[in-house]
C-alpha cells in the first residue's frame, strides 16, 4: 500500500511540475498581420459574394451617399485598386480560390491598357496586372502592362519633360486654365514604366520615368519639403505658368493625400534607379508630415493639415495606408536609424486595424477602412470608405509580414 501511495505522489508531482512548467511558456498569439488578414478574408469574402452572384464583374470603389457601393468601369483610375487587392490578400492568405478570382477581376479591367486620355493607367495596370505578373507570372500580363506604358508614354510633353496628367479640354479642368497639368499623384504611374523597361528592354520608358521624376522633384516642392498638388508647365516653353491645388484646401496648403503620393513615389524611384535624390525627397516629405504640430496622436492625418477648422476635419485613411506602405519598403533601406520607419509605421497600421478606422464586419460596404476623403473641393466622396485606402493598407501588411520575417 505504501508502495502504490508513493508512486502516485511521484505521478502527481511530475505532473504538476509538468503543468508548471507549461504555464511559464508563452500563449501562442495570432500575429497583428495575421488577424488582419483573417479579417479581410472574411470582408473581402462578403464582397466577392455579392459580385459572383451578379453574374458579372462589378468592381467596387466607395460607398455613395446613399450608403450603396459605388461600382466603377475599366476607364476608372481606381479600376486597378479591387483586383490588385484580391492579389495581395490571395498572396498574405494563401487561400488558392483567390487565385482564380484575381485572375478574373484582373482580365476584367484589360482594357484600360489603351487609355490615353489620363495619366492614371499606371494606377490601373500596375496595381491588377502588375501583381498578378510578379505573383503568379500569368502569360499575358506582361504584354499588357508593356502596351499601358506606352499608352502612358504617349502622354509625356517634351517641353516641360513631364507626363500630362489631365486633358484640358473638358470637364472642371478646361475651366482652370491650364495648359499641361502635372499632379503629384503622377509618382505614383511611373512604377509602370520602370516595369516595362525591365519586361521589354526597351529603355525609353525608363527614360520617361526618371525625366518626369527630376522635373517633379524640382518644381513640386517647397523649402520645407511639403508638395504642392498640380504644376501647370507651359506646352510652347516649359515654363511653369501655376502652382495650385485641386483637391487641397488651397494652393499653398498641405493635402495629405499628395504628400502621401509624393513620399511614396519618389521611394519607388529611389529604388528602381538607386539615385539617392529620390530617397532624400521621400525622407523630408515624410518628416515634414511626421514633425507637423497639426499631426493627430493616432498619426492618421487630416485630409489638409491646413484646413481651417482643425481638429473637426474629417481624417483620411488613405493617405496613412500609403505612407505606412511607403515606410516599411523605407526601412528596408540603407537609411540612418532604419528601424525607427517601421516602428512609425507600425503605429500607423495600429491606429488603422483599430475600430476608430476599421469597420465592423460586414458594415461599411465590406470595405476595409473607413474614414478616407476623395475631394472636399469638389464634395465628392468625404469621409467614407475608398478602394485605393484598403489596398494601400494590404500592401502594407504584406511588407510588414516580410520585413519581419527578412529579421527572424
């Protein structure tokens, strides 16, 4: 009897030691990024319900005033946005019923490769095609993408060395007096033509890019490193005739949005030249923003950092996604105090998975985030949810997994 009691403290004891021993272990957590994506799995999911049982593509950009979706055609600049979504979440899910999804949503929009009457075909192309090629190297994409760079191309003034952004002669644009718009959120189209150079050799886009770029970089910004929205050249000489605004509060104010575009877009230049003009330009445009005493504490910036009745001005999330996307890509540069970019970017991406910018699910038209602002100036699409805003943000946490996982 003694025997059998013995052995059974001896059992009890090493199980408790066992049970110890497992409580010093950590509990194993869902990762930020991990919960995110589950998140836009099921979100996503919701919307791509809707589309299938359309019978058709219908893609979705932001909810109207009446709380519908708003569906775009291919001639949209945010046409690129949906798809290229569908992309990242296929990419951070793993989840292969995606794959044809993309592919479908992608093929949707190929039209958009002859466009030659905006800038934002770069937007639309690169975004879809552009990840579905690097992703899935689905034959066919890059002919695609190559024949938007040169629809885009067919845009770039010799004069002024720049890609016209808009057409003057209709719409509100014909009644500014413009003669070759430039805006800032042009950056972001030279991403094609770097990808075209390297799929077809040919080195005039490439060309193109960099032109627009060091004419940009001289006549965008001011001495604080902020942007201005729209440059007008001269077509006879080059010259610049305006610097104004069209969807900031005004010419000389701070639309977050372009600063967004600006730091950003010259990062991709950075990298696809390795010229260190481009990465210095990101740099100081992104602290002028970081440092500004108008900045919220959750980082997520008004949609004017100079609009007039600050603080109860409406946020917008899509320019915070775009930066946040912009600072991880920087932190893995050979920058001073590299790290220090993705810890601001972390805290971007916190503020933005919180329930102050992230919906409900299945609120918010099944988009992700809300609280972006399309144009105050022209009462179009204030304080809900943008397309571009979801996809900045799933790019983001698919350089955030990366970054990470570059370090462990």
């Amino acid at each position: 009897m003694k025997k059998i009691l013995y052995t059974t403290m001896l059992a009890c004891s090493a199980l408790w030691i066992a049970c110890a021993e497992k409580s010093k272990q950590p509990v194993e957590t869902v990762s930020f990024t991990e919960e995110n994506v589950t998140f836009a799995q099921a979100q996503i999911g919701n919307e791509i319900e809707v589309i299938e049982a359309s019978g058709k593509f219908m893609n979705p950009v932001t909810l109207k005033t009446d709380s519908t979706v708003y569906y775009c055609d291919y001639t949209d600049w945010r046409s690129g946005f949906f798809p290229g979504s569908v992309w990242y979440l296929y990419e951070l899910s793993g989840d292969t019923t995606l794959l044809s999804l993309a592919g479908k949503y992608t093929a949707a929009i190929e039209e958009a490769k002859k466009l030659t009457w905006h800038h934002d075909v770069g937007f639309m192309i690169n975004c879809s095609f552009g990840n579905g090629w690097r992703i899935a190297g689905i034959p066919g994409y890059k002919e695609v993408m190559i024949e938007a760079a040169r629809s885009l191309s067919t845009r770039f003034r010799e004069k002024p060395g720049t890609i016209q952004s808009w057409d003057v002669t209709r719409g509100w644009q014909s009644e500014r007096g413009w003669e070759c718009p430039v805006i800032i959120d042009n950056m972001m189209n030279l991403e094609l033509l770097f990808e075209a150079t390297k799929l077809s050799g040919d080195s005039t886009f490439y060309h193109i890019a960099v032109s627009h770029a060091d004419r940009t970089l001289k006549e965008h910004f001011r001495p604080d490193g902020s942007c201005y929205h729209v440059i007008d050249y001269s077509l006879t000489d080059g010259t610049v005739r305006h610097r104004q605004t069209a969807q900031g509060y005004a010419d000389e104010s701070t639309w977050s949005r372009g600063q967004a575009w600006a730091i950003y877009g010259f990062t991709v230049c950075y990298r696809e030249t390795n010229n260190k003009k481009y990465l210095d330009q990101a740099l100081k445009t992104f602290h002028f923003m970081k440092t500004h005493p108008r900045m919220p504490e959750d980082l997520i910036p008004y949609w004017d950092m100079d609009a007039p009745n600050i603080p109860n001005e409406p946020r917008d999330a899509s320019s915070a996604s775009c930066i946040a996307s912009a600072l991880y890509e920087i932190s893995t540069m050979d920058v001073p105090d590299a790290s220090s970019y993705k810890t601001y970017a972390d805290s971007i991406m916190a503020s933005l998975a919180s329930p102050a910018y992230r919906a409900a699910l299945g609120t918010n038209g099944h988009f992700l985030l809300m609280h972006s602002v399309g144009s105050i100036p022209h009462g179009s699409e204030i304080d809900v949810p943008l397309n571009y805003a979801d996809y900045y943000f799933l790019e983001a946490l698919k350089r955030k997994r990366d970054t990470e996982e570059s370090t462990r």
